[in-house]
C-alpha cells in the first residue's frame, strides 16, 4: 500500500500542479456562471433601432391594425411592390427593414400576407406582424357570429393552470417539488458524470502508452508491481477530477451568488418572456413578489446532500470501471494511435447511458430506466438523472453493490492484461491475443 500510495501522491501533485489544470479549474466556473448570467443581462437590453415596414394594404383595412409603436414604424403607401423594390435599391442607406403587401381579405385568405426584404426577416418582426393580424382576425370571425358578449365569454373560457407538485415527507412534512428542476438538475450531473468519466478515462490510457513508449515504465516496474502502478495512476487521477469537481461546486456557487447581487436587481431571473401568440412585442418580464422564495422553496424540496454523496460514489464506481478497462487498453499497445479499435467498444456503451440518461428523464420509473441503472456499464449516468425524483433505497444499494462487483471484475481482468501487455513491444495486439494474457 505504501508504493501504491507514492504512485499516487505522484499522478495526483503532478496533475494538479500543471497550468493547464489550474486555468481550467478556475476559468470553467466564470463560463457556467457566464452562461446563466450573460443570457440574462443581454436579454434585459432592448434594442433602440426603429424597424421601417412599408406595407400595401390593397384592402385598405388594416391600418388600424397595424400601428406605430417605439419599435416599428409602419408606412402605408398606395405603390406597386416593384417600384419600392426599386426605391430601395436606390438608396443604399434608406432605413428600410421589410415591405408587407396584403392582397386580399385574411378572414377569408389567410395567405394573402407576404413579407418582402433583402436579406432575411427575422423571427421577432414576423411574430410581432403575424400576431397583430391574427388578433383582428380573429375579432372579425367572432363578431361574425353575431353573439352578444362572445369575445369576453371567449375570453374568460381561457386558462392556463400550472398545477404545483408536493412531496410528502416521512414525518408528514409536505415540501413542494418541480418536475422541471429535478429534470434539470438529473441531466447536469448525468452529463458531468459523462464528461469526468471520457475525460479522465482517456487520461489514464495517454499516461499508462506514454510511459510504455518512453520505457521509463521498465524501471517503474522494477520496484513495483503492474498491479500496485495501475491502481496508483487510477486513484491518483480520481483524485484529481475529485478535486476539479469540488472546486467547480464551490467557486460557481459564489460567482452565481455575487453575480445575482450585482445584477439581479435588473434582470428577472425567474424568466424572460418572448412575444405571445397574440403579436405583443419581446420584452423582460416584470418580477413576481415571492418567485425567488418559490424558487428557493423547489430546491429545499431536494436533499442535495444526498444527490453530492451519491453522486461521488457513482463517479468513484464508474469512473473505476471504465479507467481499469482503459488502462488495460493502453498496456496492450505501443501507440496513441493504436488504441482506437480497442477504445471504441469501451467509449459505446458510455454514448448508450447518455441516450438512456435522455429517455430515462421522461420515465424516471420506467423498464429502460431501471435496468439501465443497474447495468453497471449504464448506471453511473442514468441513475444520476433518477435521483431527483426520489429512487428507493433498495435499488440504490443494489446499483451500487453491482458497480462495486463488477469494477472488482474488471480491476482483476484488466491487471492480468495489464501484467503481460505493459512490456509487450513491437506486436499488434489482437482481441484473441488480450484473451490469451486473461488465461495466463
């Protein structure tokens, strides 16, 4: 254990000491919290250029329609579309953004609306347009009808129920829930989990073909074990994503804190609202009293204590599984380049959780989803997307012993591949061949 330990303490400082490492650690945090912040504050800003739309109306009924606001200028003019075209093209600086030409009557031909422009209309112009004059359609059908009252009883027949989840506790205690967040927050860390696992997996495969190309494990493994210098450079680099993730934990958790404190007041947090199907312009909703203590209320809701804990024994279980099996890989191999066709059947099944992770989120208690998080290969990641919504115990402790199991298995597999091809030089390995070195 004490050579197994030196080998560790080396892989680990030597790792953590690198630039590369430092730089990603701390710069990560400020892109996770860039990317929740900066949306935020941009969409708080509201664009201050006019839009100029020249319309036609050969029905001359829509001017009531479409009016004038901040933001766009309507022009209605009595012109052929080719002589605006024309015009346009004329003046190279004419603050012109789109020509809407209306043919024809829209109650009765919904197509008779076009929007003309030199370069693409934007999404935001055309739903802005498309609603102003499905909302007075949509008026002149109802008056149609000749029923007193029938836009109001329209109206009021409409709804928009959200209907709030709540968990019951052990002692009666009700906390409130949401479906959503736990959705969210199972696919962030199924897909860290993914991540740590590709990433650091193919870091013990470079480290154990470097040394081999180098030699220099020839004189390792004169004072020690294959055995004890495998195990050493897997746990030594779990330690080290170990210590990248808490540290991505903690220092997101504090930039999103002080960013939300500095801007927060200008931005609503809760969500920024786009234009609605009725053709009301984008803009920032005003912040609800009480959204952030909801807000707060739904993640209280989770034991985010045990989502961390289970979260490290999943990465520690898969991350061993894979890393042992990766390890063999590049023992058995005498170049980088050498290690795809042996890699890629390992790489399969992570890519498989990913796609089961995504189904699974929909059915957290489905067949996929528990046979998946169970599959030792699978369950590192699907379950971590089941945990919000509340796995029983005795299927987290059967998950979890079958990791274990079979990491014991493929540790003892890939040691005894390791053994052999860790020495092995100027031969191309086969499957038959790494199954003889099993028997050895």
């Amino acid at each position: 254990m004490s050579k197994i330990s030196l080998i560790i303490k080396r892989e680990y400082t030597t790792r953590v000491m690198k630039k590369s490492f430092i730089i990603l650690t701390f710069l990560t945090p400020l892109l996770f919290a860039g990317m929740i912040t900066v949306p935020l504050w941009l969409s708080s800003i509201k664009d201050s250029n006019k839009k100029h739309i020249v319309v036609i109306d050969k029905t001359h009924t829509y001017s009531q329609v479409l009016k004038s606001n901040e933001t766009y200028v309507f022009d209605f003019v009595d012109k052929p579309a080719d002589q605006i075209k024309k015009e346009n093209a004329d003046k190279k600086n004419a603050e012109f953004t789109a020509l809407l030409l209306i043919n024809d009557d829209l109650s009765k031909n919904p197509k008779a609306a076009a929007l003309y422009s030199d370069k693409q209309v934007n999404l935001e112009l055309k739903s802005y347009i498309s609603g102003l004059l499905n909302k007075y359609v949509e008026q002149q059908k109802l008056e149609a009808y000749n029923i007193p009252n029938l836009k109001e009883m329209v109206d009021k027949s409409r709804s928009n129920i959200d209907i709030p989840t709540i968990k019951w506790g052990d002692n009666g205690q009700e906390k409130q829930g949401s479906a959503e967040l736990a959705l969210v927050i199972g696919m962030i860390s199924a897909f860290v989990i993914y991540m740590f696992i590709i990433i650091y997996g193919a870091q013990v495969m470079a480290g154990v073909v470097q040394e081999k190309t180098s030699r220099i494990v020839e004189v390792i493994i004169s004072s020690v074990k294959p055995f004890e210098l495998m195990m050493g450079k897997i746990i030594g680099i779990a330690l080290v994503g170990l210590t990248q993730f808490f540290m991505w934990v903690i220092l997101t958790g504090g930039i999103l804190f002080i960013g939300t404190r500095f801007i927060g007041g200008g931005v609503d947090l809760a969500a920024m609202q786009q234009a609605n199907q009725m053709g009301m312009q984008s803009m920032a909703s005003t912040p609800q009293p009480g959204e952030m203590q909801q807000l707060f209320a739904m993640l209280h809701g989770f034991d985010f204590m045990e989502i961390i804990v289970l979260f490290v024994l999943y990465f520690l279980g898969g991350y061993l599984l894979y890393a042992s099996l990766f390890a063999a890989v590049g023992s058995a191999v005498d170049s980088e380049t050498d290690t795809q066709q042996f890699s890629l059947p390992l790489t399969l099944p992570i890519i498989f959780a990913i796609y089961a992770a995504i189904y699974s989120a929909q059915n957290p208690d489905g067949p996929l989803a528990f046979w998946c998080s169970m599959i030792p290969f699978t369950s590192p990641i699907v379950m971590m997307v089941r945990l919000p919504f509340d796995v029983p115990a005795w299927q987290i402790i059967l998950s979890l012993s079958i990791l274990v199991l079979s990491f014991i298995g493929t540790t003892w597999m890939a040691g005894k591949i390791y053994r052999t091809g860790i020495l092995m030089y100027g031969k191309k390995v086969t499957w038959k061949e790494m199954w003889k070195w099993l028997k050895y």
